[in-house]
C-alpha cells in the first residue's frame, strides 16, 4: 500500500495555521460564495452519521450543516433534532459559531443521497450509510466536486472496492479532500507510535496479529408490514450486502492499523470462520474469523475477530520486528509507553478537523486509497473464510461478486442469503 496522498498531520495542522483567506480559492466552486465556511451534507442519519455531525460541528470555525439525508424518514428527523439540539447546547459549537439549519434540505427515500449531494452550496459531505452503498455515493460526492468524510468501510466486494479506487484516481485529479473514519489516524498515541515504528525503533517487521473479540452486538427483529427490503436496511448489520459481516465493517479497523504499520497489504490470505447462532434476526452473518495475512517478504500477521457473547474480549494490534516489538494500540515500543498524554483530542473530531485544516490550506489530504486497500484486506480475509480457499490479492481484485442488488425499490423480492458454507461456497 502506498503512502500517496497521505499527509502528515503535524505538516498540514501547521500550513493551516499560516493559510489565508484567500487559499479559500483554490479550487473554484469548493467554497460557498468565495468564503472558506464549510456547509454540510449528511447521508445516513442513523447513530454514527448523527455523531459525525457532532463531531463536525465541534472541529472548527465556520462549520454549518445544511442538507440531510436517508432512506428512513424517521431516522431523518430523530437526526436531526439530535443535531439541532446539540448545536444549540453545546458550549463549544457555540464558541465556534457552528450552526443547524436544514430547513427544506431533508430528504428520505432511496434516492436522498443523490439529492443531498446535489443541494446548492454543499462543499462537504459526509457518507455514514450502511457500507454497502458506499461505492455508489462515494461516486456521486467525487463526481458532484464535494469534499467528503467517509465513513469505513468504504465497500463490501470487490466491484465497490475498483469503483471505490476509481473515484480516488479522480479526486486527486480535483484536489478534492477525503477523510475516512479511520479514526485511529488521527489518533495522538497512534501517531505517535506508529511515527517510532517507521523510524525503525523495532527494526523490520517480521510478524504480527490483530483482533477485534466482542460479543454479539445488534440486530432488529422483523416488524409486520415491512417489506423483504425495509427489514434488511433496518437490520443492516447483520447481511452481508449492507455491511460486509463484521470482519469487514468493524475488524477493518485492526487491519488497517496492520496495514498501516507494515505500509503494505496482504499478498494472500487463508482464513476460516462459521456460524454457531440460529436466530434469523441475526442474518447470515458469521459468528467469527481468524485469518492468516501474508504481507510481501514473507511477513504473516494472525487476525481475529469474533462476535460471541461471554467470551474473552480483545481489541488490538501487535506487531514484532528484528529489534522489538510494539503493543500498538497501546502506545508501547518494546515496553516504554511512547504517549501518555491523557487531554489528547478526541479522534473522531480531530479527523474533521485534519480535514478541514487541509482543505482551507489548500492542501487537502486524500485518506480513500489505504480505507480502500484495508477494506479489500478484510473483504479477501471473508472470501477465504466463506469458501475454505486461500485467496490472493490479485483474485481478490478481479472477483466479480457483486453483493448489491440491482434496481432497489421498497416493494421488491429479496430472499435472505444462505449462510455460507467453507467447501461448498464457491469463490466468484
């Protein structure tokens, strides 16, 4: 995996410090009216694109969300007066200036991202929707000219993902800003850790694991009256086509650390996994993974992620070189804790705010190739689980598997998926 477009963050905190008023120009039509304010389109209102738009109402000067949008209206408003509540009660969005005002800009239906995206004025959007419609709107924002925070993971299969890089190829193009919810990225103690392990403080990287180990999270029981369609959305978490099962939508976390460490990704992948659970309402979704990642020059890294209640829980990142070793996710190097600084900023405004930061300074940072390439990462880690099949980053690629359903509509016929079966389900 390459570093392109990847900016540091302490480089472009200190060009932002010495931009001015009139960097806001660089590109034309980026900002409304020649200002530098930065007018916000959310798409997908439920609890983590409502939270972004807390947080990015918290991470700088100018900030106003102006258009909203989702496929349920009820989620729409309970977003929204979410959000209207907070900016009018939270003391620093106060201090800030930052505002709500999406009057005649809320949109649901199937077809609300596209005409959020296209309201007038928009510069900033940012994409919370169930991962599975990524690609898809990801496209719209880079086509439409908007900057974008995205939510990961940006694609369920590989025809989102070659979409999903195809959009980045553009961008850059633009010099349009992406911003992914790689939070751990614009984390200080990662940083700050992941700054000595390039340095070569543990040497080269020989090996490595993983893990996300939790219970079992959420599901949403199927109401009388919904449609095939409007249960699956709602439950979005627990098909594979809307999320990715959760080695990709909350395990990609881990990975991309991993990723981000070796600065590579895997070569190959030889994964296992299953299903214990019977509840329908669970979907199809596995109940665990464990991956074995080949990295180029032979470096494996063990991955892990289960979702099994009453068992161990475990959420890091490891990864041992020729000279030590480093416990990532707790900002240690060879036992020293590298950062200890307890009034960090909280990640999940820091992303918004590195990206504003970039995009007023004239240098926006473009994070969607490695979202990208870590989102493959776990997308080749399940194609091997579900199939029993070791898999390589190039047949990774060239899958042809495309999840998404075509034409959606609220009336249509959606069977659920069979859970799949390692040895009988087949790679495509």
């Amino acid at each position: 995996m390459t570093e392109q477009g990847q900016t540091d963050r302490r480089d472009f905190l200190k060009a932002g410090a010495a931009a001015t008023a009139a960097s806001a120009l660089f590109a034309s039509g980026v900002y409304a009216q020649g200002t530098d304010e930065i007018r916000v389109g959310i798409i997908g209102c439920g609890g983590r694109g409502t939270q972004a738009g807390e947080n990015v109402l918290s991470a700088a000067r100018n900030v106003k969300i102006v258009a909203m949008g989702d496929a349920f209206e009820n989620r729409l408003a309970s977003s929204r007066r979410a959000l209207e509540r907070f900016a009018g009660a939270d003391e620093r969005v106060r201090e800030l200036g930052n505002s709500v005002d999406v009057q005649g800009r809320a949109h649901h239906g199937l077809d609300a991202y596209r005409r959020g995206i296209d309201t007038e004025g928009i510069n900033y959007i940012i994409l919370a929707t169930p991962p599975g419609f990524r690609p898809v709107h990801i496209e719209a924002a880079v086509n439409a000219r908007k900057h974008i925070f995205t939510e990961k993971p940006v694609a369920v299969d590989a025809p989102g993902y070659n979409r999903v890089m195809q959009a980045y190829r553009a961008a850059q193009k633009q010099s349009l800003g992406i911003a992914a919810g790689t939070q751990r990225r614009h984390q200080a103690g990662y940083l700050e850790t992941m700054r000595r392990i390039h340095d070569g403080d543990i040497g080269d990287i020989v090996g490595g694991r993983c893990a996300w180990n939790q219970g079992i999270l959420w599901r949403v029981p199927r109401e009388q009256g919904w449609t095939d369609l409007q249960y699956q959305m709602r439950n979005w978490y627990n098909f594979t086509w809307l999320c990715g099962d959760h080695i990709v939508e909350q395990h990609v976390h881990n990975i991309d650390v991993i990723n981000w460490a070796i600065r590579a990704h895997p070569v190959r992948a030889m994964g296992m996994g299953y299903r214990t659970r019977t509840d329908r309402d669970y979907g199809h979704i596995y109940d665990f993974f464990s991956v074995d990642f080949e990295y180029p020059n032979g470096v494996h890294v063990i991955s892990q992620c289960r979702q099994i209640s009453g068992c161990s829980n475990d959420i890091s990142e490891f990864v041992k070189g020729t000279r030590g070793t480093s416990q990532i996710n707790a900002y240690r190097i060879n036992n020293d804790v590298v950062f200890r600084n307890r009034q960090a900023p909280n990640p999940y405004v820091q992303e918004h705010t590195d990206l504003i930061t970039s995009i007023r300074a004239g240098r926006p940072i473009n994070e969607l190739q490695n979202v990208a390439e870590s989102t493959l990462t776990a997308i080749m880690g399940r194609m091997s689980a579900y199939t029993g099949q070791t898999i390589t980053w190039e047949q990774a690629t060239r899958s042809t598997q495309n999840l998404m359903p075509e034409r959606l509509a609220w009336d249509m016929r959606l069977p659920e998926p069979e859970v799949a079966v390692p040895g009988k389900t087949r790679f495509v």
